[in-house]
C-alpha cells in the first residue's frame, strides 16, 4: 500500500483559495468572486440575483463599469473532529479508526492487522474542508481486510464515517480508479478540493511475491453528502 505522502498539509487559507475562481463574462467584461484578504482570509464578492441573458438583448456597458457575477455557495463543511469508526453498507464492512503518520521512508504508515483503518493524521478530518485520507488492507496475513471488496464499489454507494464529536459524516462514492504504486496519483489524491472529500486507499492489481507487495492501489474518491 505504500506511496509518497505529503510531508504537511496546506494551509487551510491557501486551500481555499485554491478552490475560488474568477470569472469573465461573455462581454469580456471581469467578473470578479473572490479577492484574497490582507490577513491572509478570502474576501468574498457580494452575490447578486441570476438573470436570464439568453432572453435580453446585449446591454451597453460604460467605459470603466466593473459587473460583479453571483458567488457560488459556500461549500458545506463540518469543524475538525477525528474519525473514529467506519462503515460502507454496500459491502457490509465496519471498523474502528485508529490514526497513521510518516513512515522513516516518507510513506504513508498503514494499519497494524486486517480490521482496523487508518486515517493520515496529516489530512483533513473526515466532513472538513479538502481530501480526508483513509486507508485500509486488502488482506493481512492470509484473512481479507476491510477494504477487500472496495474495488466493487459503485457510484453512489455510501461510505459513513463516525466522528469522536459524536456526529457521523457521509460521503456519496464519486468514482473508483486503479493505478500502479509507480503512478501513484498524489495531486488528486491529497490535492485541495472546493468542498469535503474522502479518499480510501488499499492495496489491488497483481501480488508480486518477491516484493511481498501488490503493484497496485485502488482509490475511491468520494464527496460529503449529509451529516447527522
């Protein structure tokens, strides 16, 4: 399961910027949503009400007229609380949550034993803000581990995650993707997001015996779609 996991997170002001766009309008004229704060904060643009503009004739526009587009929704979010426990119906697993750092090698560190997942304690918690990261064994020691079957998810599929703050976080499966630990995709994975994601990492592809590792990671990118 091991790949290259950054050494600290991003600032959480740097990832939501990221996050904010600026747009132009058909006129050309600029459309600003979003400036940086002095201190660092993100200053957004007041919203306006949303018109038709396939129904209005072209409006003239004075020199030095600046038009200010709507700005999106804030994305939901939850405040920081670590998760504790998880549960993905569709294959019927549950487990409990204990915490991963670096390994010496600059790696991800993974669960000790079959049943336990771990969450990369330098990524978001579960419901904030950006890709909180879980990982979790395909097999350990000739038993199937919680993420045995994670590669049969579908889109759609629920993955639940309880929070040490007593409420539980659910995410809704956006795509799963395969790819060799040589191409380990770690900008999409632990990269800034505009909302609240998770990220489950386990082991796929062919078992290389010499190694004692599989050639492949399976990743299941997934956004918040309720808490409760």
């Amino acid at each position: 399961m091991r790949h290259r996991a950054p050494a600290a997170p991003r600032p959480r002001a740097a990832r939501a910027w990221t996050g904010a766009a600026v747009l132009c309008s058909a006129l050309g004229v600029i459309a600003v949503c979003a400036l940086p704060g002095g201190n660092g904060s993100v200053a957004v643009a007041s919203s306006l009400s949303t018109v038709d503009t396939e129904a209005l004739e072209p409006l003239p526009i004075r020199a030095g007229q600046r038009v200010v587009v709507p700005a999106p929704a804030p994305a939901v979010t939850l405040p920081r609380s670590e998760p504790v426990g998880i549960a993905i119906p569709a294959l019927g697993v549950t487990a409990r949550v204990v915490q991963l750092g670096l390994a010496d090698d600059g790696s991800m560190e993974v669960p000790t034993g079959a049943r336990p997942v771990g969450w990369f304690d330098q990524s978001p918690t579960p419901g904030e803000l950006g890709p909180a990261v879980l990982a979790g064994h395909v097999d350990w020691d000739g038993q199937p581990g919680t993420f045995h079957g994670l590669r049969t998810l579908q889109a759609g599929d629920q993955v639940l995650v309880d929070r040490a703050d007593g409420s539980t976080a659910t995410f809704g499966v956006d795509r799963v993707a395969e790819y060799a630990k040589d191409e380990f995709p770690a900008g999409s994975v632990y990269g800034d997001i505009p909302g609240a994601g998770l990220r489950l990492i386990t082991c796929g592809g062919d078992f290389d015996a010499d190694e004692a590792s599989y050639l492949d990671n399976i990743v299941v990118y997934a956004s918040l779609s309720g808490a409760g």
